[in-house]
C-alpha cells in the first residue's frame, strides 16, 4: 500500500506572497514581545519599586536577573523560527525557556551577583580615598563582564555545551569576534540612555528589536564556534 500523505512545507501555512510574510513577521514579532514583557515582568516590578536613586543600582542590576532566560529564550526562538517559519511562533520561546532556564541561571547568577558588586563599588567609591582611580579599571571589568554575557546567551541558546566550556569558548571570542562585543555594549549604551532620558518602560516596547538585533549580529559568532567546536 503506497502512503498518499505528503509532507506539509510550513511556509504554506503562512503563505509565499510578501504580503503574507511581512504580516507573519509582525505577528511573530508582536509574540516575542509579549513573552518577553511576561518573562520579564519580575525585573520591572523590582525596578519600578526601587526608584532611581544612584543607591539602587546593585539592586537594579540583581533585578535583572530574569533578563538572562528570557533573552536566551528569544534568540533560541528567532533561530527557530527561520528554520521553521509556522504560525505558532510561542512554541519556540517556550520550549527554548524551560530547556535553558538551569543552564542559562548556572552563569548568569554568578555573574549578576559579580555585577551587582562592581556597582556597589562604583555608587561608593567617592567614599574611598584615591577611588577616582580605581574607577576606570571598574568600569572596563564591568564592561568586559555585560560582552561576556553577551556571548554566553548566545551560545546557551544555540549550543548544549557545559557550562564551563561555554565559558571558556565565550572569553576566548571577545576579541576575535569583536563586532559582536562592540554590539553588546552599543546595545547596552542605548538601553541605559532609553532609561535615563525617557523611561523604563519605552524600553521594554523596544525589547523585542533589542532580542532580534543581538540574534542578528550574534551569526558569525553561532557559525564560528559551529564549524570549530561541533561536529
């Protein structure tokens, strides 16, 4: 008995006219926002209630913990999405957060905590004497640290290496593929002068732009380490 059942491409479900494709986008776009406000609304509640007091900022910075998973999850789910263009783009988002959620937190707290402490440092060092000198080399650990961060979301959402690999493979990439760590911090520059000049909230309508830039820009780094440490 020959089987009639033909395979089902997914483009067919959205349709191959750019019409189609560019509403699909929208519609895909328009989730990915929506689950990145609910993933994140833990972090902007904390926010909200702590002010914008220069005392908070290790506080803020704790508070962004749950941005981790979610920006994981987000560019697992926009990789996912090229490779299978359907009209069920929460799947994705979902499948990739409850996968990666342990091994997203394994770096991530570790180096949120990190964070949290160089800006305690940072808000006090006028209370130190010579801690005006100290501040620039702060200020580059700092930064190094939100690169490397950077780095591991994108190989935690697109790899199932172990953790201290992934780190490895993360530091060992900051030079190399400096277009993406010049990325990360462009992307960080505008998300911190979002906050200060207008609010935290403008930012959060803009994190789903924020989530498929840093997919875009991440390619060389997910080819590179594809083609050197995969199989």
């Amino acid at each position: 008995m020959t089987d009639t059942r033909t395979r089902v491409d997914p483009a067919d479900e959205i349709g191959r006219g750019p019409l189609s494709r560019g509403a699909a986008f929208v519609y895909r776009m328009l989730v990915l926002e929506g689950l990145l406000l609910l993933a994140l609304m833990p972090a902007l509640v904390t926010v909200l209630l702590l002010g914008r007091d220069a005392s908070n900022v290790p506080f803020f910075t704790l508070a962004l913990l749950p941005l981790a998973p979610a920006l994981v999850a987000a560019i697992a789910a926009l990789r996912a999405w090229e490779r299978s263009p359907d009209l069920s783009p929460a799947r994705a988002f979902v499948t990739a957060y409850r996968r990666d959620l342990l091994a997203t937190l394994a770096w991530a707290a570790p180096a949120t905590a990190g964070l949290a402490v160089l800006m305690f440092n940072l808000v006090h060092l006028d209370a130190v004497a010579g801690g005006a000198m100290i501040r620039p080399a702060l200020v580059v650990i700092a930064a190094i640290t939100v690169v490397w961060c950077g780095h591991m979301a994108v190989l935690t959402s697109a790899f199932r290496f172990r953790t201290r690999d992934a780190a490895r493979i993360a530091l060992s990439q900051l030079l190399p593929q400096w277009r993406l760590s010049l990325g990360i911090l462009s992307l960080v520059l505008v998300a911190g002068t979002l906050v200060l000049m207008v609010s935290e909230l403008v930012l959060l309508l803009f994190a789903w732009a924020f989530a498929a830039l840093l997919a875009l820009i991440a390619r060389p780094l997910i080819a590179d380490v594809t083609e050197r440490f995969t199989r």
